[in-house]
C-alpha cells in the first residue's frame, strides 16, 4: 500500500500498520495483487505501458491511469507530490514485458511518464437511491477480502478508506472519511481521522478560493478583450432603387484602428450563396462599395456587412447571413432617391451675449422638420417655429447708463426652400412670419423676415456657407461659416456672424465654433461656443445646443 503525499504521518502509518497485506509475513498472496508500472509510449493509435506477463499482468487487464504532479510550495518551500486520476485503459495485448491498449477514453490525453496500477482488486463505494456514498465495501479478484486477514471491522474499514483515498479528488478524500466516521464514530482511530478532515477541507477551501479568483480573472480579461476589439458602426444604403443603377453601400466604424478591412457579402434574391465585395476606404471612419446593379425584374438584392478585426475575428457590422439586409430593384419607380435619412427633425436654442451682464445679449430657440429630395434641382424644403428674445441699446447709451435697455422678443414660423444647382452649388431661401413684442412700449405687431444662404462644396462634407437674413424691427445679420472637418458624418464648423440684433443698434462680431457626435445612426447632439463683441472693450461668452433625429 502507497502513502498518500497527503496524509498526514499518524494516519498514514495507522493506515500502513493495518493494511499490511498477508504477502508481508510470507502469506500466500503475492505481490501481483497490485502492479504499478510507466506509460512508455503514448501516441495516436496505442498506449504502450512497461507490465506484462513476466510481472504477473493477467490477459485483456483493465489498468488505472494516473498523472503524477510534483510542485514546489511558494510559501514554504516544500516539496508537494500528488497524482490525479485520468481513468481506466483495457489493455488489448499483454507481452512478456510490455503491454499494449489500442483504445481508450480519458479525461486527459495520456503521455510518457504517466504511471498505472493494476490491483487485482476493485475498490467501490455502495451508494444509496440517488447516488451518494453510504459505505465502503471490496471486491477482491483473488476471492479474499480484508477480514480474511484477522483484522478488527474499523482497522479493515480504515483500510478500505485509505485505499480509496489514494489519488482521489480532495471532494472525494472527504467523503470517503466522513463514511468512515458515520461506520466507526467509536473507533480509536476516530481523532486522527477528524485531524485528515480538517486538513483536507482547508486544502478544499483554498482550492475553490484559487479557481474563483482565477475564473474571475480569466472573465474580466475576456470582457475587457472583447470590448477592446469591437469596432463598432453602422451601414447606411438605399432602400429602393431603379434597376440598372448602382448601389452605394457605406459602412461607418468609431474604431477605425482596429480594422484590417471592410467587405460586403451579396447575393440576389434566391441565390443560395453570397459574392464577397470589399468596401473601399474613404476617410478615417468611412468605407464605401458600388455594388452592380444586377438585372432584376422587381427584386431584391441581399446583403450583409461585416469587418475584419486586427486580431483576425470577424465582426458582424449590419445584417448576417441568416438575416441579411435588402434593397429593392425595380423597373417602375416614381422616386428613385433612397428613403433612408430624408427626413430630419430637431431643435436648438443659441444664446449671445455682446456685453458682460447680459445688457446687450439675445437668446434664439427654433424646432424644425427638414425633408430632402435626391437627384433634384428641388432638393427640398424646411419648415419650423421659433423664439427670439433680447435685450440691447446702443453701445453709447449703455455706457452712459442713463437708458433702460430695450427688450423685444419675437414669436415667428419660418419656411426654407434648398436648390441644388450644381453637386458643389446650392442655394437656400427663407421667409419668416411672426409677432413681435417690445416690453417698452407694450406694442405688439407682425413682423417679416428674409433670408438666403449660398453653399460652396459638398452638402454633407466640407463645405463654405455664405448667407444673410433681415429681420423687420429687429436688426439685420450676416455670415460665414465654414465645415473644416467631418467626422463620422458630424460637421466642426468655425463662424463668422456679424449683427446688428437685437433692436437693430450697432453692429458686433461674433467668433464661434461648433461640433457635434452622431450617438446612434439616427440621432445626433450639437455644441457652440461663441465669443461676442461690438467693440474692443466689451465682450461675452455665449454658447447653443441642439439635437437631430434623422430617419
């Protein structure tokens, strides 16, 4: 019998003293009862192991597999040898010296150095109706049981204990023990047994402490890889297009870092399998593709989008292959422009301040409903309400400070029409209706207004807007302002305004500077910041925010 690295010394030697086998005093068992031996090969097709007949293996033998494991404690500094089951292998072919199993199932796949055991013997617990261990009981091959060595009950089942325990899971260990004390609870080897158990549980308790701690490590390390390697977009296309023209499809990613590339996979309705197409890179977020426009009569076209990660994953953009996207091919089609993002609503509210102390300040609050039209001249129309208020007088008079400012505020609708005269030239126009109200006199009265802006470049890039707008009894205003980036379609665009709101007295200039971030596909929030002044000794800080939905 083998000491368990284990077990502690009394126990073990407990263990020893009444499992000395009747082969010891020169019984007529023999040692075969239990062989140990090495894997000396171990490949694909055979598991060679170094027993045989001359070592007294008995044909078609079913030997124990186990895995030795030596470590050094970190702690301390001692020597720590255990052994795991990996399972049972029967041997096909006995030799003289060696022995050869052609199959085997095992929970680890055997290797040179691991060691076997045949012990004539089979050790098994009996266990109740829903599997749990009630005692211990041997089966001996040779016909001879542990009584038949003159052993008193607890010293055979300590025996039988011990034997049970060798290379057993530390779960198991326990068990095996706790069966022992149900068995014996008035054996003299009772104390020795409770002192193994509470050995045992603490090496448990440590154990589990380890695998937790190392399973929520290896968690967290996944969850923070995946959300590194994500890139994250969106794919915009055409819904409905005439048969004959191409189809641009564009891919937007927020982690263009981590790409390698783009493709789309497409195919027509009713084809089984999908073309591979790769979307060409056009800026630091953006890829886009023309798709060929095949000859469907009234049919649809699928796809679907998907990146190439830099750690060689794929990550799914929009669409997958069991429930891909679709764009409409037809022949009779009135509209032929997309319906995806022609329609757009939002709001914003700006406010300048051209004094410190908001003397001469106005605070502007409009809501709109834009709906655009492709391929047209018309390329479309606005329509909104609004809010102005504001309070000023002339720079003369509001240092005197012998005048109140004046406050007027103004409730208007307004419309706009946008015309497209070229890619790279359109012009927009707008007329405003509205009441007008100065808290001065209490005098309310319609009020007309006028605009008109001119656009150089591309409507959604970078472009160079040039406009100005009158306002009847308020004051008039100009500006420039011009897109000098574009990132993930949201516009940072520097202004020059110069006015004369709100009550129409001097001109000021104000310097401003507004960006945005595109939270979904179709809903986007807007910033400004602005400096104002109308003469180089007064000034004030102003700002505006807004937000668009796009559908």
């Amino acid at each position: 019998m083998m000491r368990h690295p284990y077990m502690t010394g009394a126990l073990a030697a407990a263990a020893l003293t009444v499992g000395a086998p009747a082969w010891a005093d020169g019984g007529e068992d023999s040692p075969d009862e239990k062989l140990e031996g090495v894997v000396v090969s171990a490949q694909d097709e055979e598991l060679i192991v170094d027993l045989g007949r001359g070592s007294g293996l008995p044909d078609r033998a079913t030997v124990q597999v186990w895995r030795r494991l030596t470590v050094t404690h970190p702690i301390t500094r001692e020597t720590v040898e255990d052994r795991f089951f990996i399972g049972k292998v029967e041997l096909s072919r006995v030799g003289e010296r060696l022995s050869i199993a052609t199959s085997w199932e095992l929970e680890h796949t055997p290797k040179p150095g691991d060691f076997v055991v045949w012990t004539g013997a089979e050790v098994v617990p009996a266990t109740t109706p829903d599997g749990s261990p009630t005692t211990v009981t041997l089966r001996s091959s040779r016909g001879e049981g542990a009584s038949g060595r003159g052993l008193t009950p607890d010293s055979a089942g300590l025996e039988r204990a011990f034997e049970l325990t060798l290379g057993a899971p530390i779960e198991d260990r326990i068990a095996t023990w706790e069966i022992f004390l149900k068995a014996f609870p008035d054996s003299g080897y009772v104390p020795r047994v409770e002192g193994e158990l509470v050995v045992l549980r603490g090496q448990l308790a440590n154990l589990r402490d380890a695998d937790d701690r190392r399973e929520a490590s290896m968690q967290q390390a996944a969850d923070e890889a995946e959300e590194l390697a994500t890139v994250d977009g969106w794919v915009r296309a055409p819904r409905v297009v005439p048969e004959g023209d191409p189809i641009r499809v564009s891919a937007t990613l927020r982690h263009p870092e981590r790409v390698q590339t783009v493709r789309a996979l497409v195919r027509p309705e009713g084809v089984a399998h999908f073309e591979k197409v790769a979307l060409t890179r056009i800026g630091d977020h953006t890829w886009v593709v023309d798709l060929d426009n095949p000859t469907l009569a009234d049919g649809y076209l699928e796809y679907f989008v998907e990146a190439v990660r830099t750690d060689n994953q794929l990550e799914p953009i929009s669409g997958s292959a069991s429930s891909p996207n679709s764009v409409w091919i037809t022949e009779d089609i009135e509209d032929p422009a997309p319906t995806h993002d022609r329609s757009r609503a939002g709001a914003l509210v700006e406010y300048q301040s051209f004094r410190e102390g908001g003397e001469d300040s106005y605070t502007r609050s409009e809501g709109f409903y834009r709906y655009k039209l492709d391929d047209s001249m018309f390329a479309g129309f606005t329509m909104g309400v609004g809010l102005f208020e504001g309070t000023g007088a002339t720079v003369a008079e509001l240092d005197a400070g012998d005048v109140e400012p004046t406050r007027r505020s103004l409730s208007y609708g307004f419309l706009e029409l946008e015309l497209a005269i070229t890619e790279s030239f359109g012009v927009d126009t707008r007329v405003m209706v509205g009441q007008e109200r100065t808290d001065s006199s209490g005098a309310s009265y319609g009020s007309l207004g006028l605009g008109g802006e001119l656009r150089f470049g591309d409507p959604d890039g970078t472009r160079l807007n040039v406009g100005g707008a009158f306002t009847q009894g308020m004051g008039n205003e100009a500006w420039i302002d011009l897109t000098i980036l574009s990132i993930l379609d949201i516009p940072i665009t520097s202004s020059v305004h110069v006015t004369n709101l709100p009550v129409g007295g001097d001109l000021g200039v104000s310097l401003g500077l507004a960006a945005g971030y595109q939270v979904t596909d179709w809903l986007k929030v807007l910033g400004r910041a602005n400096y104002s002044a109308r003469n180089i000794e007064t000034g004030g800080l102003g700002g505006g925010l807004g937000a668009e939905l796009t559908w």
